[in-house]
C-alpha cells in the first residue's frame, strides 16, 4: 500500500500529497498527515485517492460527530476540528488568488466564522424509492455517486428538521407517488419553516390529509411545487406568516418565498453583511451598484446608510422581490432595480448606470467576468467589494482588476458560510490605485 505525506487540502477538502512528481488528491487525509491510501483514479499528471490508514494523524483530527459522514455527500471536514476549518479556507483562497491571479491581499481579513452545527437554513434533499435499500431514502447525495444517502439524521441542518427525517421516509412511502416525489426544498425563516415537496404527479385526497396531518405535527408549512420554483404554494396551513429574515445591525427585514434563493447561514450571512458595509463605507449621497443583488440582501443595508442603490440581477422575480421588501422596509427612494443578465454586460450597458462612488459584485460560482471586463473609464468606482463563493473564478476575476483595470486587492477574507463542508465563501475589497491609469 503506498504511502503519502499531505502537504494541503484542496478546494474539495481532499489532502494534497505530492508522489513521485504526481498530484495524489487523498479523501480522508489532512494537512501534515502521513496516510496509506489507496489508488482510485490515476492520469498522467494526478490521481485520485481514499486514505486507508492514517499513520501519524494531524493533532486537528477529530471524530466526526454523524455517522453517515463519508458516505454522504453533504459535509467533507467533519474529521477537521471546527476551529481549523476556517484557518484551511483562508489559506485555499490566498493559493488561488496566488496560483490563478497571482495577486496577494494587502490584508488578510480575519475569518468570519459562526455555528458549526444546525447552521443550514436552506437546503435541496433529495428523495428516491429503493425497495433493496428498506423503501423511501431522504437526504443528500452519496459522495462522487448520484445515489441518495440513507441519513437517519443531519448535524448541519436544524435540529427540529433533523429529528423530523425518519418521519418524512415514512411519510412519503405512505403516499400514492413515493416514486414521484424527487425532492424537498427546505427553506427556514426567522418565524417559521417551509417543506416545499417537488411532486410530478397530482397527490390523492387522502395523500394531501396526510402532509397536512404532518404540518400540524411538525409545526412546520408545506408547500407543494408541481412545476418550476414558480409553481410552489402552500398546502397547509393556508393562513401562516411570510418567510422573512432579519438584519437587525441595519434595521431591515426581507422576505422571500421558500424558492428563492438566500444564503444558507443566517449568522455568517450577518457577519458577512457587517464586513461588507465596513469595507465598502456607503455615505449619504453616494450612487452605488449592487450587482446580482438577489432579493436587495446587500441593497438595503446600504440604502439605510444613505446612499443610493442601483440593483441589478438576472431574475425578473427577485428584482421584483428587491422592489418589493425596499417598499417594505421604507428605503424604496434610495433604490432602483433593473433586470438585466449581467453575463453579458457591455461597457456600455455599466456606463449607462450612470457615476458610482462605488459597486458590490455577488455572483454565482460562474463569476463575474463580463462584468469585471466591461469596466471602462466611464465606470470605474473607487471602491469593488466582491463576495464570491469561488476561489477559482474570484482570482480570475481579480486578476483582470488589478492587472488591467487598474485596482489593487487592498484586502481579503473568508466568511466561513458552510462548517464541515468544503465550501469557501469570502470577501475582496479592490481599490483603484490614485494616479494609476487603467490598464497600467
């Protein structure tokens, strides 16, 4: 059996070993760990590779609290210590703004971390029918595998959700279409939880008694969502509060429906909020751009500092969420929201937002490069904060900001957003340089 030292853990929470010249990505290995492994995968310039035996085990090794980790798919460092986790995260962001960008933060932020446990407040779980397995399976997918894991429990998502998954197998085994039912959408808000069921065949009468039987036992909503995340509505009760979140530090509360998107982490989501408007100083008066602003997260907490708000996102029905909780929370004169795919923005289409003071960037995993390119000398705000929940496609983006457009990477920093994932969320503040033409 061959042996390997582990030097790092890559973006994929894998020990990184180097053998014979060859990149030996080893699941189950940590950093400053000797293991044996085994060969799972090999190409010439790397191999993949699960650890059998953990020779000299890292002083950071701990027992993962559930039982079914390494089997499913939802958490890769439960066998990390919490504390070092985030510590791995800041270091695999500085390696791809080094290695991608080859840019280093003229700070590291200190990492905004939280909750290690009963964090996830939205999560997609799946739902199959496997008679060999014992019938209905709820939970994540199985590790490299499109299976369904056989969770009994889940440390990450809430405890009154967790408790409530042997319940939901039998629930759903007792309906007419357990085969048709490929999904539950969790969504929970500040007042109450939703359980939106993905059915791809009408329910029976009796089907729907008994999800309303289990919402009175639960006390949690269910939605039902026969098509796209449009066609989601409640089931019962009819009469029940919004789902809404808070942001107390900013005075603003949103509200949202069980499809949209949110962040998954309401601590983080508050911590990170609090570094953002740090770095990006919104002042009374300032025109500022929230780019894929969502449902207004980062557009109101800058709104309530005074400065106006230019919102921009791809979705028609988070712009008119955006619209709709600004009007809500009376800061709908210091906002606008246009739709708009900013995939393909043009410099032309950022000139026509008009002079910013400055812009806060929060894409997908895709990035931002249409955007970051588009950047002329009509539109070059003295201040981007960025926040990316990528590594890879936020150090190709920056190296287009500092390289060509004439920023410098004044700081940097992870917001620990999924515990025992290996998940980094981060944060970049970019600073045009006084004097500095663009593109020099």
């Amino acid at each position: 059996m061959p042996v390997a030292r582990i030097d790092s853990l890559d973006h994929e929470g894998r020990g990184v070993a180097r053998v014979d010249g060859k990149a030996v990505f080893i699941d189950g290995a940590l950093p400053g760990e000797r293991v044996d492994y085994e060969v799972l995968r090999s190409k010439p310039n790397y191999a993949i590779a699960q650890a059998t035996t953990v020779i000299d085990p890292s002083a950071q090794r701990v027992v993962p609290r559930c039982g079914h980790f390494g089997v499913c798919g939802g958490c890769s460092l439960q066998h990390l210590d919490a504390g070092a986790q985030a510590a791995v995260k800041q270091r695999i962001l500085e390696d791809a703004l080094w290695h991608i960008g080859r840019i280093r933060p003229g700070i590291l932020y200190p990492a905004l971390d939280g909750p290690a446990w009963g964090y996830r407040y939205r999560a997609r779980i799946g739902v199959r029918l496997v008679p060999k397995k014992g019938g209905v399976l709820v939970g994540f997918h199985e590790r490299r595998s499109s299976y369904i894991a056989d969770l009994r429990s889940c440390a990450i998502l809430p405890p009154h959700v967790s408790a409530r998954i042997p319940e939901l197998r039998e629930l759903i085994a007792g309906l007419s279409i357990p085969d048709r039912l490929p999904q539950i959408e969790l969504a929970v808000g500040d007042e109450g939880t939703v359980l939106v069921f993905r059915i791809l065949q009408p329910l029976t009468a009796a089907d729907e008694a008994r999800l309303r039987a289990f919402s009175e036992r639960s006390a949690m909503q269910v939605w039902l969502q026969p098509g796209g995340p449009a066609t989601a509505y409640r089931l019962h009760p009819l009469e029940a509060p919004a789902l809404a979140y808070s942001l107390p530090e900013f005075g603003v509360r949103l509200q949202f429906r069980p499809t949209d998107f949110t962040q998954v982490n309401f601590a983080i989501n508050r911590a990170l909020m609090r570094r953002a408007m740090q770095v990006l100083q919104p002042r009374a008066g300032e025109r500022i751009a929230d780019l894929f602003c969502g449902l207004g997260n980062f557009s109101l907490p800058i709104a309530r500092a005074g400065a106006h708000v230019i919102g921009i996102e791809g979705s028609d029905v988070l712009v008119q969420r955006a619209s709709d909780n600004a009007r809500a929370n009376g800061l709908d004169r210091n906002c606008e929201f246009h739709a708009a795919n900013l995939f393909e923005a043009t410099e032309d289409s950022l000139a026509a937002l008009g002079s910013l003071s400055a812009m806060l960037i929060d894409p997908p995993r895709e990035g931002a490069i249409a955007v970051v390119k588009a950047l002329g000398p009509a539109q070059s705000p003295a201040r981007i904060v960025y926040v990316s929940c990528n590594p890879a496609t936020l150090a190709r983006d920056a190296a287009v900001l500092v390289h060509e457009k004439g920023y410098v990477l004044s700081g940097a920093g992870i917001a620990n957003m999924f515990p025992q994932t290996s998940h980094v969320e981060s944060i970049a503040l970019f600073e045009r340089c006084a004097g500095r033409p663009e593109g020099g």
